[in-house]
C-alpha cells in the first residue's frame, strides 16, 4: 500500500528519515506503566525528543530522573504505540506521549487536568494522532471526576494551537505578540 502523504490530512509532516509510516489504524494509545523498565525509558526519550524540537537542553541529572518523577507526580502519562511497527527491540513503537497532571479548581471545588506536554514524533504527525491523544485524556478525566482541561501553548505554535481550537479550547485566534503563551480550557462534559 502506498502510504499517505501529509497532503491526505492537510498539513505538511517532516518526511520520515527512516522510512516509516505509522498507520493511525495501528495506533494504540495506553497509559504508560512507570514499573515497566521499557516504559520509563520510552517516557525519558520522549521527554528528550520534545525538548530537541523545543530547543531545550536537559541537564544528564534530569535526563536521569525525568521518568521516575513523572511516575511519582504525573496524573497520568499516556502513549502511543503503533501496533504495525517494530522498534530495535521488536516491540512497538512509540509515535507520541501525553504527559497530564491533577490541579485544583477553586471555584468549581473540584479538580482540573493541565495538559502539561502533548508530543507527536515528527514522522507521525499530521494523521490525527494529536487529537485522538487529547481523546483519550479527556475521557481519562472524565473518569477522575475533573471539570476541564486547562493547557499552555506558545503564541507562535500554529499546528498546536489550531489543535487545541477545533477540539474545543478556548485558546486565543489569530495574531498575539511574539512571546505570547496563550491558556486555554476545555469543558467536559
Ligand atoms: C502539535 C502536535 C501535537 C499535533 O499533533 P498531530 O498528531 O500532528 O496533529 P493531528 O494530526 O492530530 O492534527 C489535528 C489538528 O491539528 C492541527 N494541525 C496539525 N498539524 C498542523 C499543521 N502543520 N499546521 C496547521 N495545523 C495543524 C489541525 O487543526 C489538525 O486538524 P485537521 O487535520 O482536522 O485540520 C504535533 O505537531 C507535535 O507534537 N508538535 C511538536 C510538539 C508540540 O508542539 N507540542 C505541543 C506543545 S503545546
């Protein structure tokens, strides 16, 4: 089969340097199990993978203890794993991870989720992934009792913020200043 381009979902994707192309019908997205060794390293080369294209450099003692933390600290961590392709170590790999955290609401008395890093590896944006993602969390809230998902998003990340607008936060339009990191919120109901 000819896999698609990003032309078949609209938006432009970094061309794939391995090759690969992950099928959205073989995507599976599961919480990530911090006492599974494979799992916290998945969740530490993410971490590593988002800070490269966010231009952040982690210290070697974070890249040593980012993974235990957010198993200590996170709500939940979610992965993506695509069922049709194979890793080095034969297992799935891993196409993109939802790092979400429980924050308190004072007006509703209640609990909110803040999405606190959303990342899609370059070669498997553009095919829903993203959205399907924020599903995902939004039904795991749902079933921790929490009125909304709250997030940041930088002014000048245009894919991130037309995601978050069409699935339903509340994040600015149009021109803000350079600089800008814009807060949105998304009802649950
Ligand atoms: C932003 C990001 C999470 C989007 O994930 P994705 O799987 O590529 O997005 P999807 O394929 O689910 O697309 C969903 C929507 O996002 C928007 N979108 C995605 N890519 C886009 C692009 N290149 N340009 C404009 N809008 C885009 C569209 O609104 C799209 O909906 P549509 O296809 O119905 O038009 C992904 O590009 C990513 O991980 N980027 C790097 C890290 C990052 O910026 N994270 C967000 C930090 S706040």
């Amino acid at each position: 089969m000819t896999p698609p381009t990003s032309a078949d979902h609209g938006h432009p994707t970094t061309d794939s340097a391995s090759g690969k192309f992950h099928d959205p019908k073989t995507i599976r997205i599961r919480p990530a199990d911090f006492n599974d060794a494979r799992d916290v390293a998945t969740v530490r080369r993410l971490v590593q993978g988002f800070a490269d294209v966010s231009n952040v450099t982690l210290s070697p003692s974070v890249k040593d203890t980012v993974a235990p933390f957010l198993g200590r600290r996170a709500a939940f961590v979610l992965l993506a794993e695509d069922l049709g392709s194979e890793n080095d170590t034969k297992k799935p790999e891993t196409v993109a991870m939802l790092i979400a955290q429980r924050i308190l609401s004072s007006f509703e008395a209640g609990e909110r989720i803040n999405i606190h890093d959303l990342y899609v590896i370059p070669e498997a944006q553009g095919r829903g992934i993203g959205r399907r993602m924020l599903s995902v969390c939004a039904d795991h809230a749902r079933a921790l009792g929490c009125s909304d998902l709250t997030l940041e998003v930088a002014g000048d990340n245009a894919a991130a913020r037309s995601l978050y607008r069409t699935f339903g936060f509340d994040v600015p339009e149009g021109e803000v200043p350079e600089g800008s990191v814009l807060y949105g919120k998304c009802p649950l109901s």
